[in-house]
C-alpha cells in the first residue's frame, strides 16, 4: 500500500513537473528581443546550462518601445504578462487567439536603454549611474558605474557574473554607444566624434606632434571605445546591448582591447561557469597613458580640454578586473597596462603588486599573453594589495585568493 501511494505521489510531480515550462537561453529568445521582468525584476536563468524552469501559471512580463510581435496576438500592446502553460507555450487570453510558443514574441524594434544618474556616491564624491530598462515607471538596472563627472571617466562598472552567463545569447548585433547627456551635464563634450578615428588622431597629434604617425596606425593600433563590463558578461540580448554606454566605457588601444583583455574576459566567464562561482565583477580604469612627444617629453592623453581648459577624457593606464566571491569571501585583481609603446621592462616598473599570474598560483586557467605588448602587459595582485594603489572599491571582506 505504501509503494503505491509512492508512486502516486511520484507520477504527480513527474506530471507538475512535465506541466511546468523550460526556457533556454540559447534556443528560446529571439531578436529584436523583448525585456523580460519575472517577479519583480529582469529575467535571470535558473541554472548553469541557462535554463528557465517555471511552474505552470507562473508568469513573465514583456516590453517593447513600440509593439510586441507574435502571430497569435489580436492587438497591439507595448508590455503585456505571459503565463506558463507547459513546455514553451504560454498564454494570456485577453490577447493571445491561442497559446503561443514562446520565442515568437518579438519586438518590432530593440528596446532603449537608459542610464539613471542616481542620489549615491561611490569614491571621492563620484556619482554613481545605473545602466538598465525602465518599465511601466519602474527602473530595472543591469549595472551600475562610479562616474567621475569632473574629468568624465568611469572608475569603474559593478555587476554580478554567475555560472549561466558563460551560456550567453550569440549573434546579437552591437548598437551604437549612447552618453544620454551624461557627457554634457555641464560642458558640451562629443564622446562619440572624439573617439572617431579621424578625430582622435588629431587630438592625439595636438599632444604629441608628428609622432602621432608612430603611435595611431589604422588597422593595427588606435583607441577603441573599450567596454568595462563586456558585451558578453550578460546572458540576455537585452543586457548585452545595454552595455554599449558611454558610462561603461574608455579610451583602449585596440591591440589590448582584441588581445589580453578579450581573453580575459573569456577565461573569466568560462573558469566562474566552470568552478560554479556567483561573483560580483569591479571593472574600471586607474591612471593615465603617457606618451613621447616628437619634441622628447613625456605627455598625458586626454582627448579633450573643456570650456575651462580643463583636461577630460583621459586614456587610461591601466584596466582592471576585480573578481569577488561574497560567500567564500576571496577574491582577486586582474590588471592591464593599456600602452602599446612600452618595453617590457618599462611595463614591469608600472606592476604595482607581487604578480600572482607569473609566480607559483595556480591561474593556469588564464590563456593570455601577459608578456606581449601588442596584446597588453598584463598581472594580478590580491585584493588586499589592488587597494593600496587603487582605492577606488567599496569595502567588503576578503579572507583569501579567488583561484
């Protein structure tokens, strides 16, 4: 008697569970992509493998700028809340013929991103901005950066990165890079013509003369707008295009930007998936380029001088990753020097820290070229000694290395 109600109860859950729905990241969602809210806020995969599991009439919300598209509706609407019915049928009666399969609700054009200047600070009094969707009055950030509004750099963008984000959606097209007036809160300062080839040599040549020719070579070295918080470290289309803002974001040399810093982009996505980490990233900049003018001197990079005469928009000296795990409390700093036009020896004199990557820790998993000046001289420290040069980061704990 026993065994049978086992096996009762057991084809109920197998039937609640064969009732429920399954959503993957890779095969269910579809381009120009909907922002998804699930109970109360941007939708998240549930597991490492980027799969949704919903119960049966669990429910989503959908939001389009303009109109949701899916050939089942019978008016047009905006945002509308989808429930689950099994698989990957959902349904709302009131505007659906019948229950739709999931990855035909589209949008008919990508949805905006936004930047909310918030009432928070970050360090020395920067502002801190959040990147993310607004929604029926409701503001969904997927990130947020400490912005220096003075000098106008980021110090850095904060996000989470958990096992599912190595399961990203490909194939999504790159928007262009918005500043929603963050660039001209006080002075009128292009970002997007500065950072233009033809423009930026000229800033550059303003500094350095006719050594721009040595140091600005189309298709092999110029700056780039260089993302903090990468296109591909958000598992939704919707969070990769949001990333394309000029609050995440800095002058980068290209050969850095395509080489270590890609790399290690990818080797930290694929080593959080792999050792099934949930982490809180700091990805910012610290210092500026220098480099030789014609004359001999060395010369700062700024791109631009406001109507102040004041330097803004400098080129970095370093870019740097901090990867924390707040449950096991450890984490490490990932730095890079972003100067093609540096010796290795002059490279070594700017590493700040004992270098993890070149001792005897186990970092095996970073497939970079740390020695390359090409590709961008690169090392690690601890947090604890990031912090003595840096000191940019919130606090939180640390007790030991994140390997």
């Amino acid at each position: 008697m026993l065994h049978k109600w086992v096996l009762m109860l057991m084809t109920v859950l197998s039937s609640r569970k064969e009732r429920g729905c399954r959503l993957n990241t890779k095969i269910d969602f579809r381009e120009p992509q909907p922002v998804f809210i699930h109970h109360g806020t941007l939708l998240e995969p549930t597991d490492a493998a980027g799969n949704i599991f919903m119960a049966q009439g669990d429910s989503i919300t959908i939001s389009c700028d303009h109109f949701i598209t899916h050939p089942h509706t019978i008016n047009l609407r905006t945002i509308a809340t989808v429930t689950c019915e099994a698989g990957d049928t959902f349904r709302n009666d009131a505007w659906l013929s019948t229950p739709g399969q999931f990855s035909l609700f589209r949008c008919s054009s990508p949805p905006n991103h936004m930047s909310q200047r918030t009432n928070r600070t970050c360090y020395d009094g920067n502002v801190i901005y959040e990147v993310g969707y607004k929604v029926q009055n409701n503001f969904y950030p997927l990130y947020e950066s400490c912005f220096n509004e003075r000098e106008l750099y980021p110090l850095y963008s904060k996000y989470s990165q958990k096992p599912y984000n190595y399961n990203f959606q490909t194939r999504v097209k790159r928007p262009i890079f918005k500043d929603d007036g963050v660039y001209s809160r006080e002075f009128d300062v292009p970002v997007d013509w500065l950072l233009s080839p033809k423009e930026q040599r000229r800033r550059v040549s303003e500094l350095v003369g006719p050594a721009v020719d040595r140091y600005i070579v189309p298709g092999l070295q110029e700056l780039s707008r260089g993302h903090l918080a990468a296109k591909t470290d958000f598992v939704f289309a919707f969070g990769e295009r949001a990333t394309f803002h000029y609050v995440n974001c800095a002058p980068q040399w290209t050969g850095f930007n395509a080489g270590n810093w890609n790399t290690l982009e990818v080797d930290i996505r694929r080593h959080i998936h792999e050792s099934n980490y949930s982490t809180i990233i700091y990805t910012g900049t610290f210092g500026v380029s220098q480099l030789l003018s014609d004359a001999g001197d060395l010369v700062y990079l700024y791109l631009y001088k406001d109507s102040n005469n004041n330097p803004v928009i400098p080129v970095p000296l370093y870019f740097y990753k901090v990867v924390y795990e707040p449950k096991l409390k450890k984490g490490i700093a990932f730095v890079g020097i972003n100067n093609p036009y540096l010796t290795i020896g002059e490279a070594r004199k700017l590493f700040f820290c004992q270098d993890l990557c070149h001792g005897s820790y186990n970092v095996s998993w970073l497939s970079w070229h740390p020695d390359s000046s090409r590709e961008g001289y690169t090392f690690c420290c601890t947090v604890e000694d990031f912090r003595k040069t840096v000191p940019y980061l919130p606090p939180f704990k640390v007790t030991g290395l994140l390997l």
